[in-house]
C-alpha cells in the first residue's frame, strides 16, 4: 500500500511539472490578452476621412452657406453613373448640414429626366417642369449648383447645357444674365466662370 501511495504522489509531481513546463497559470480567473490595433480595424479611415474604395466613390456636391456656393463631398455607391451626384443633390443637404447653415436653392419636387455626355464632351441635363417655376434669385443659385455640381461628373468638359421637354433651355449665370441664342441655335455651356461671383474669395 505504502508503495502505490509513493507511486501515486510521484505522478502528481510530474504532472504538476508539466504543467509549469507549459506556462500555464493555476488561477482560475481569466487573463485578457493585447489585440494588435489593425486586428479589427476602424470603419472609417484615419482623422475620419472619407475615402474612396472598391464600394463608394467620392463626388462633389454644392450647397449655399453664407450666401457662397460651398462644396461638400458625398460618398456614392460604385458604379457611379452621371444621374447619381445630381440626384444626390436634389436629395438636399442632410439635416446636420442644414443644421450647420447649408441650404439649396433648387425646388423640392424638382428631377432629372436625363442627363448625357456629349459628342463635344459637353453635359447635357433635362430638367422637368418644376424647376422653372422658380424666378429671380433662387433660380440663379439654383442653377449655379447644378452646374458646378455637373462639371465634377467628367473631366475637361466643356460645360453644361439644359432642356426642358427635348428642347434647350438657356439658364441665368450668376449675375442674372441670359444668352439671347438665336432661333435654330443651342446656347453656350455654363461653366464654373460663370458662376464666379456666387464662389468664396480665392485664399
């Protein structure tokens, strides 16, 4: 008997030095371990800037704040057709931006009917009804986001003209000025230049 109980207690021994061999704790509670950062990296990029991946890409959009066009970055869905920075525009400024004083100038209700590049690679938008029933002022700013926020859609482009039912449209530039176009004619492309006075001062 004396000798199984030696053999027993000479077992325990061994494992108990195994077990220490291992590097293995007898606490029973549990021990929290370091995870590397990247391990399960942050959903949004360093100082929380937005960049484009393989799912989104980043478009520029134009609102009003203080009077001045101001451009605010959205991020869209990819593939980004030619509709979706404009639509995003009518969609308006989100509520913390409005929050914030931004506002848009462009009638609620109004859509885009189409929007296409031109042989000249000049942007060609058609607009419903709704957005000429605005006057004076507002259509003015009105106009001027939807030009600058069209001219990010394509690099080099010329400008952009409007219709309204399959026929063009000449819009005002940002001092209230419309192209007399002569009949049979299409009006000149709107451009950034032409907005120049809506724009914040140059830095």
């Amino acid at each position: 008997m004396r000798a199984m109980t030696a053999l027993r207690l000479f077992c325990l021994q061994l494992a108990l030095v195994a077990l220490a061999g291992c590097g293995l704790s007898s606490d029973t509670q549990p021990t929290s371990l370091p995870v590397p950062d990247d391990v399960f990296p942050s959903g949004t990029p360093g100082n929380n800037e937005v960049r484009p991946s393989s799912d989104f890409t980043i478009h520029p959009v134009y609102f009003f704040k203080d009077g001045l066009l101001t451009e605010i970055q959205r991020p869209l869905p990819s593939p980004v057709f030619l509709d979706a920075p404009l639509n995003n525009l009518l969609e308006g400024p989100t509520e913390t931006e409005a929050e914030g004083g931004f506002a848009s100038a462009i009638p609620a209700g109004t859509a885009i009917v189409d929007v296409a590049l031109l042989r000249n690679n000049t942007i060609s938008i058609h607009l419903n009804q709704t957005f000429f029933e605005i006057e004076g002022e507002q259509r003015i700013r009105a106009s001027a986001q939807l030009v600058l926020t069209a001219l990010g859609l394509v690099s080099d482009t010329q400008g952009v003209v409007f219709f309204l039912e399959g026929r063009p449209v000449q819009l005002p530039d940002g001092q209230g000025l419309i192209e007399e176009v002569p009949e049979g004619r299409s009006p000149s492309p709107l451009t950034v230049d032409d907005y120049l006075s809506l724009a914040p001062p140059s830095q």
